[in-house]
C-alpha cells in the first residue's frame, strides 16, 4: 500500500505558483525527477507509489511517456521560462528499467527539449539489477544516462527473500560490472540493513560483495539504508502478527558502524547520513540539490516538487493522474513554505552532510545547542570551531537527535 | 395537618429523630424515597430515584457524601397509635469510614437508628462500625432487612445474625422491600412505637448542634441543625461557641424535602439555618449554635476539628492550568472543612498543591470532582500518612511529604495506626490473615458473627492501608471481605525514606517512606517500572533507590544509539520536517529531571498502582 500523501493546500487547477516562488527558480540548481510507478512485483517493505498491473484504467506502460511528455508541457508554461537548463535528471519509482530504454529516452529527450540540459548533467536511473542486460544498459548510454543505481539491497540469499526480492545474490554487481562496461560514468550500489534474520555476518557478507564491486572499478558509491517498517506494508503486517522480529535500533546502529568502517576502510567516505563516494565527482548530485535547496520538477503520479519555497505533490494514482492533467494540473496538494519552515528544513537537510551547516544560520539558542553537541561527542568540535555543524560519526546515529536540539 | 406539628411548635413529644446506617448499595436511598412517597412530601410525578442524593458523583456511586434532613410527617396506621400524628426527621448520614466524625455528629442529633441490612449480603463492616458508634450514642436500633424481594434473599439466616449483633430475636427484625415498599409503612409505626421522643429542656438558652454544613452557591453556606435544648427564634442573632463568632441569622426552616422557612425551632426539631456566611469553616460541624442574647454557658460535647489523616500533592498535568486548580480548590473548600492544601512545588511535575484528606475516598471523590466539575487533568502522586519524626538533637518534625522528611539524624519516627475491622466469609479467614499480617497488623480478637461470617480486629498502620489494601482484600476473598478502620493513636516503626535517583537526581515524587523491611521491594518495583517507561536517552541513565546514601536497587536505561531517519528523498521532506514539528512539541511536554527528559505519561504510570506496560518501541 503506497504511503499516504501529506495534507496540504489546494493546488490551483492550472498548477500556477505564485509569482515570489519564481523570482529566483534554480538558484541553487534545477533538476527534473520523472516518476515510473510500475514494478514487476511488490516487496512487502515498499511503500512506494507503485503499480504491478500492466494496465491501469486510462494508463499503461506504452503510453506513459506521453503522460510524462504532457506534463513536461505544463511545467513550461508554469514555470514560463524562468528555469535555467537542467542540471539534474533522476529517474525513480518503481522500476524505471521495466519501461524499455527508447521510452526513457524520449522522457529524458522531452526534458532537453523542454529546458535544455546542463552539459555536464548527471542523468540517473534506477534499475532493478534482474531489469536491466548489457544491451539495454547501452542503449540507455547512448540516450544520454549516465549514471544507474542498481537496488541491490543484500548479498544474502534468504535476506533477498525476506524483502521479497527478484534478484539472484550475484546478479547486482554483475549488472554493476554491465553498467560500467556500457560506459555509465557513476554506478551506486544500493543496500539495506537491519532485516528482520538478517545477522552480522550476512551484512558484512554484502558489503565486502559491494566493495568487491568498488575495488573492481563497477561502482563508485554506495547508499545504505536501514529499512524502514512503514505502516500499511505486508512486512509491518508481519511484524504486527509476530511471524518477524522488529528491527531494533541497536542492531541497526551496529550495522552502520559496521558499514562505515570497512566502506571508508575500502577508500569511500561518507557525503551524507546514509551515502557513501569513492569521490566528490561520485556523489550523486541530483541528491545534493534535493539537500541543499535546490529546485526540481518532479513528473509522474506522487511525484513531489520543490520550487522557490514551493512544494507540492501530484495525485498519486496513475489513472487520477492521467484524467487531471488532461485538463489542467495532477497537482493533489502544495504548502507555500513560511521563513520558519524553510528555515527548519534547511537546518534538518544540511545538517545530514559531510559538508555541515553553517552555524551562522542558527540563533544564539541554537548555536549553544552546537556547543552541547560537541561536548556529547554529537557534533565534530573542529567544524564547529571553524563554523560549521558537522555530526562526528555517533552523531550521524543521532542525527535527528542533533537536529532537533539545534532547532531549540 | 394540625397546628401543634407545625415547625417551631411541635410538641418534642410527637418527634422522632432517627438516621439509617446502611452500607454502600444496600438499599438506604431506595428505602428514603419510599418513606417520601408514602408520607406524601414528595408526588409521586416529582420522584426521581434517590431523591436526596444530589451530587451526581453521590448517585453514580451510590453513596451519600452529604447528609440530609428530611421532616416527614406520619399519622400511625396500626395498633394503640393508630390515627396520631409525628413528625419524623430522617437524618441522612453519609456512609463511608473516611467520614466518621460527621456520622457520629449525625448520630448525635438521633435518638435511634435503622440498621438497614441487605437481605442477600448480610452486615458490612462498616455497616457493623456506625452500629458500635450507633449503640456507643445511645440510640435505640431497629434492625431492618431490605430487599426482601429478591430471590436471592436470605432473611432468616440474616435476622439471625442481625439479632446475635444487637441482642433480641431474629423475629424483632422488620422485613422491607425499598423497592415495592413492602414493609414500609409499617416501619414508619415501628419509629414512632420503638425511638424515643427528643428529651431536653424547652426553656434553656438555646443549644442547637450542627450536624452537617453545605455551601450553596446562591444562598451562602446552609447549616444543618438538630436543636438540643431551647428555641431558635428567626429575628435572633447566633453565636458559634467553638469561635465565640456571631452572625445575623438570614432565615431557618425545614426541609420536606424541599427547604421551607418557619418561625421558629423549637427544642428536639430539625432543621437549617442560613446566615450569610460563605466557607462551611465558618458553621462547623460538631459546633455547637446558640443565641447571642440568650447564651448557652457550655456548648454541647463532642466537638473536633476535622484532621487530615491522608496526603497527596496534585498537580496540573498543564502546568498553565495552576491557578485554575487554585480557583477550584478555593471553591471545594467552601464546601468541605476537612480539606486542606497549601501550594507545593516539585522539581519533577512543577506548580502543585499538597493536599490533607480525611481518607482514601475523600481524596478521589476530592480528585473526580476536581477532574469533572472543574475540567482539569491532575497527576495525584502516591498518597501518604502523617509521619512524626523525633532527631536526635530533640527536635520534632510533623512530615506530610516524603521529600520533606528530615535529613539529620533520626532517634524515632512515628506512623499513625488504626483499628480495623474485617468481616468476611469463615472461607477467606486464612488469606485475611495473610494480608493483614504482610502489612504489619498485630491481630487483636477474632469472633464469629454468625456459623460461617468471622470478624477479625488488627490494628494496622495506616499507611498500609491506604496503599492498595483494600483492592487486596477484595480480590483475594473474591469480594466478599468488607472493611471498616478508624484512627487508634499512633506507633513508633522502623521506617526510612527511600529516594528514587534518575541519573544521580533525587525525583521528589517518588520519594516514599516505608518500614524498613519493605524499603527493597519498594525500591525494585519502582526503578523496574520506571526502566519500562523512561525513553532511552543519548547517554545511559541509571535508575537507582535509595536509603540516604546507600543505593539499595539499580536499573539502567542503555544509551539510546539511533535516532536519525536513513532515508530522506525529494518526496521525504515534508513528512520529515512535519514529524520533526511534532516531536519538538512533543519534546516540549517532557519534564526534565537534571539532563533526563520523562513524558508526563511516565509519571502518571509510574505513580498508579497497576502494573506498567512496557514503553512501546518507536
């Protein structure tokens, strides 16, 4: 069951913003996401906004693209020429990789066509590591992607059966070897830890896997997630019936501790709470503009957008959103940012990187609370010395912790 | 109805003063609304059940907080009397042991008492404890079953039993049904037959005891009076012997059953006095009324101050709400001399006030009425005893709060005790024993009441009664045990202060003093419970129980490791920062013990008596 949308305002039926969120749009970057709500199966931790059927009511795989393209056409007249070209594109969903490469490419064409793109933009997909063959991984290079991030999750057989997962434990960094043989520039292995049976050494197991993939020059990056029980999934269902442990935190500090030493041991350092790069070039920009008030445009059902303070979130089912933008916007809800929220949002996004916060952003209150952190061991006292707010590694377990005491 | 029984000239001779002790549930409301109806002061279109109960907190529980007065005239039906007329002043009492000083003063305006007895139950022990009382006062008793009607009566094995208690014949036990009012009139013959008529000197100066005292909010404080000896005439001025304080007198009457004013009362009557005053401290119960210029020299006996026997300190779950708790308590009091409270205040749940009660039931009716009249959410830290401790440098503390318990050093401490009475089932006597025992009662006699009903008499310290006992008895003679206690001086004991430490912090509203050999298992129970409730925190929390220094229980809170969500995408942050939102104003509701942050919820489970959940995972 997909996660339930956050209550919001109305969006007005053409999808107009007001006029102050679109003085300075993309001064700290544009990107463009493009929502693939399909996937072959569900695993029972995802609450994503995805569909198995092959046809919903008004939609199905084929005609997507249009879908897309005919939003694409009402961002441009929203955002009437004030977006700079795009430096950033990332496809998500779902499974990009179920549609075939030509589809995607004529979504990421219509995006060039659109607002142009960067020269140097990072392009990225996500794939499923069993949707994807080294001609298609081609043919995605030659439309212009450069960067793929392959779900692999776990190297453990019985760990890809808990989340329900396709994939044969080799598959991943086989299709990561594909990637980088297809010419991709960036291949970011994705994993997730604390599943329920998952033990220590099923964990170390994966990450040596995915450093086998780094040292043999496949992926440069590596995100690490501990998963989330989110209500309404067959995995909560489970747990709430006894048939699975809970995930603790404790174990889920142990492996991240775990997943820091040997991915910086193995050369990667960390960019952000949960993302780790060979080097800076590796870091996925498209993620660092979503961190660092950057302003995107978000296509597809559920998909989310940010502009000059702006945020709003389309309608989530496919079908509803077909029937909406034929007459106007998908838009299902937006809140126009006030100076305290943005001001909240800046504090808990940047804070979760490498690269810190500013401690001139926040109030004498504030300021003091960086203090404490640094006493508790929670914020690293060089930064902050040098005016920055940069969590030491128990402060990245106590990120939100920090957060919150630096909000006062 | 004749003039030689109208109020404030009625012949003393055709009077009845007489109350009904009953326990809880047995019938007393019932059986009064019966007596209304057939002495026809109230319609029958007008009744409405339990009548004289006006509190709903009265009706719901069944229980009469307040007495009452009622003047019923009767003309008798049958036998030599047949045709007179009386008037019979009903004297309500309320029915619970925390207000004993008020039953007896009711008694005290009797000349005999209705023991009402359910049919199917049997006696109470607080049934049993107003009959001593009832019997010590001197007043005649006739013994009542009630509920006859029902099929599970048993009223000869019960007339048996009431007759063993008061001497007489099971036959002399009057048989009623409240319900279909079998019986009652006859009853109404019995009183006049049976109870004497009030004695007292016509032409004295006038002595009239207060017997009940209610604050009203339109006519000021009304006095409930029984006149003793004299008149009260409506243009005298009144003196309260116990304050030497005078008052105009604004009106006086009777109630059948509605307040009506009369001229006068005169000696052996019943009735109320309104005089303007505003707080019931003025117009006391046990006081005695006479008239400025025709003065009593003595006032009559009797007379106390009410004492609080039970402490608690209550607190606004809302810190902002304080002065409205002060406002609200400012208002019950006019109402209820026995209660007393000063403002207090605690490091753990802020701006509250300690709170004196007559007893366990004073302080939740206390409490429900604060929660429901006044709409206020209060936490209510453990009730305690008054503790008497002698230093050793000779000086004497009174304490009413374990956290104000003396720290120098200590020759004796000395803890109230009472004498309690417990009925039960021959069946229970064992478990009885045990609980009774495990709390430290010294047994002091045990007799049979009947071939399976055993009364068994400890004295027990009062702080083990007022934690749980009660609910203990219950449970472990399936319902069947009652109890009854009144207050028997005090003993010295081995007890100490235990302290509870959160990270090194004394929390002052877990402080507790207990006897020394249940000094541990208070210590465990709690920093158990606490580990349960008290949400990890960045750095590790010990628990700990003390005695002064010595640490006697330790738990710990292990650091909490993770608090950061991993996944944050485009489409995340709006959620994020909203559940941020929510947990800073979460975080605004924590109190802070030291560095410890506690949800209000872990003070609230911590301080009741049930057993804590477990702190649900995040």
């Amino acid at each position: 069951m997909p996660s339930a949308l956050p209550d919001g305002e109305a969006v007005p039926s053409d999808g107009a913003l007001p006029d102050t969120a679109l003085t300075s749009v993309g001064a700290h970057g544009f990107g463009v996401y493009v929502h693939v709500p399909f996937c072959a199966s569900r695993c029972g931790y995802c609450d994503f906004n995805t569909y198995t059927a092959t046809e919903l009511p008004g939609v199905d795989r084929s005609s997507y693209p249009d879908l897309v393209v005919a939003e694409l056409a009402l961002a441009a007249r929203v955002l009437g020429g004030t977006a700079p070209p795009v430096r950033t594109v990332f496809f998500g969903g779902g499974t990009p990789t179920l549609l075939p490469p030509d589809d995607l490419a004529r979504i990421l064409d219509g995006i060039a066509d659109t607002f142009g793109l960067e020269p140097d933009a990072e392009v990225t997909t996500e794939a499923n590591p069993e949707s994807v063959s080294p001609a298609s991984l081609r043919a995605l290079r030659r439309a212009g992607f450069t960067r793929i991030s392959l779900g692999m999750q776990s190297a453990v057989g019985h760990v890809l059966a808990l989340l329900d997962r396709k994939h044969t434990p080799g598959r991943a960094t086989v299709a990561a070897a594909e990637a980088a043989e297809a010419g991709f520039d960036h291949v970011n292995l994705d994993l997730i830890y604390g599943t329920p049976g998952e033990s220590a050494d099923d964990w170390a197991a994966s990450l040596d896997t995915v450093l086998g993939s780094v040292a043999a020059g496949a992926a440069d990056h590596v995100s690490a997630y501990s998963l989330i029980v989110e209500d309404g999934t067959r995995l909560a269902g489970r747990i709430r019936r006894g048939e699975l442990p809970m995930p603790s935190d404790d174990t889920a500090a142990d492996r991240y501790l775990a997943a820091e030493e040997r991915l910086t041991a193995a050369g990667l350092s960390w960019y952000e709470v949960s993302n780790w790069a060979a080097d800076e070039a590796a870091r996925c920009r498209h993620n660092l503009l979503y961190w660092s008030g950057g302003d995107w445009w978000g296509l597809g059902p559920g998909a989310h957008s940010h502009v000059g303070g702006v945020r709003w979130w389309n309608v989530k089912h496919p079908s509803r959103y077909a029937e909406r933008l034929a007459t106007g916007s998908p838009g299902a809800g937006r809140e126009i940012l006030t100076a305290d929220e943005r001001h909240t949002e800046d504090v808990l996004l940047r804070t979760r990187l490498s690269s810190g916060l500013p401690l001139d952003v926040l109030d004498d209150a504030g300021r003091a609370s960086a203090d404490r952190a640094v006493l508790a061991g929670l914020l690293d006292p060089t930064a902050v010395a040098a005016g920055r707010a940069v969590l030491t590694l128990r402060g990245r377990l106590l990120a939100d912790a920090v957060v919150r005491d630096l909000l006062g | 109805m004749p003039a030689q029984l109208d109020p404030g000239a009625t012949d003393p001779q055709r009077i009845r003063n007489f109350c009904i002790i009953a326990h809880i549930d047995h019938g007393k409301s019932t059986l009064a609304d019966r007596m209304l109806q057939l002495t026809g002061v109230v319609e029958e279109r007008q009744m409405r059940a339990q009548y004289l109960d006006r509190m709903d907190i009265e009706r719901e529980r069944g229980i009469t907080i307040k007495s009452q007065a009622v003047r019923l005239p009767w003309t008798v039906r049958e036998g030599d009397l047949a045709g007179e007329s009386y008037v019979l002043n009903m004297i309500d009492t309320p029915g619970h042991v925390d207000f004993s000083y008020e039953v007896s003063r009711s008694l005290a305006a009797c000349e005999g008492a209705i023991l009402l007895v359910d049919a199917a139950q049997g006696i109470e022990a607080q049934t049993l404890a107003n009959l001593y009382l009832a019997l010590e006062n001197d007043l005649h008793i006739i013994p009542v079953l009630n509920k006859i009607d029902l099929p599970a009566a048993q009223p000869d094995k019960y007339a048996e039993e009431l007759a063993h208690l008061i001497g007489g014949k099971p036959e002399e036990c009057l048989r009623v049904s409240g319900k279909t009012g079998s019986g009652v009139a006859e009853l109404l013959d019995e009183i006049v037959r049976q109870f004497q008529p009030p004695s007292g000197d016509p032409a004295a100066p006038p002595r009239a005891l207060i017997f009940d005292s209610v604050y009203d909010i339109y006519r000021g404080v009304v006095t409930y009076v029984r006149m003793m000896d004299g008149r009260i005439e409506a243009r005298d001025r009144l003196t309260m012997m116990s304050t030497g304080a005078t008052h105009e007198l604004l009106e006086l009457g009777v109630i059948s059953p509605e307040p009506t004013k009369s001229p006068a009362l005169g000696v052996g009557e019943v009735g109320y006095l309104i005089t303007g005053v505003k707080d019931v401290r003025q117009s006391k119960v046990g006081d005695t009324v006479t008239a400025l210029h025709r003065p009593a020299d003595e006032p009559l006996g009797g007379y106390s101050d009410p004492k609080p026997m039970v402490y608690s300190g209550l607190y606004p779950i809302d810190g902002s709400d304080y002065p409205d708790l002060r406002d609200a308590l400012d208002k019950l009091k006019l109402n209820d001399a026995a209660l007393v409270y000063e403002p207090e205040t605690s490091a753990a749940l802020g701006f509250g006030f300690r709170c004196g009660f007559l007893g366990l039931l004073h302080l939740e009716i206390i409490r429900e009425r604060l929660e429901r009249e006044f709409n206020l959410d209060l936490i209510s830290t453990a009730p305690n005893v008054v503790y008497r401790v002698e230093l050793e440098d000779n000086t004497e503390h009174v304490v009413t709060n374990p956290s104000e318990y003396p720290t120098g050093k200590v020759a004796s401490v000395y803890e109230p005790v009472v004498r309690a009475t417990v009925l039960t089932p021959n069946d229970f006597v064992g478990a009885v024993m045990e609980i009774c025992q495990s709390r430290r009662g010294k047994l002091l006699g045990m007799d049979y009441l009947s071939a399976d009903r055993v009364e068994l008499r400890y004295t027990l310290p009062l702080a083990e009664i007022i934690f749980d006992f009660f609910d203990q008895l219950k449970s472990r003679t399936r319902g069947y045990a009652s109890l009854d206690y009144e207050p028997s001086g005090e003993q010295a004991a081995d007890l100490v202060k235990v302290d509870i430490l959160l990270h090194g912090e004394p929390v002052d509203a877990f402080s507790a003093i207990v006897h020394k050999d249940k000094a541990y298992a208070y210590g465990v129970q709690l920093t158990t419970k606490l580990r349960k409730l008290i949400p990890r925190q960045q750095f590790e929390v010990p628990i700990q129980a003390a005695i002064g220094t010595k640490i006697i229980a330790r738990e710990n809170i292990r650091a909490m490791r993770k608090d950061v969500l991993a996944k944050c995408y485009g489409g995340d942050i709006t959620r994020k920062r909203k559940l941020l939102e929510k947990q800073k104003e979460g975080k605004k509701r924590m109190k802070m013990v030291g560095r410890v942050e506690v949800p209000q919820e872990a003070f609230i489970a911590a301080l009741s008596t049930s057993d804590a959940p477990e702190q649900p995972k995040k």
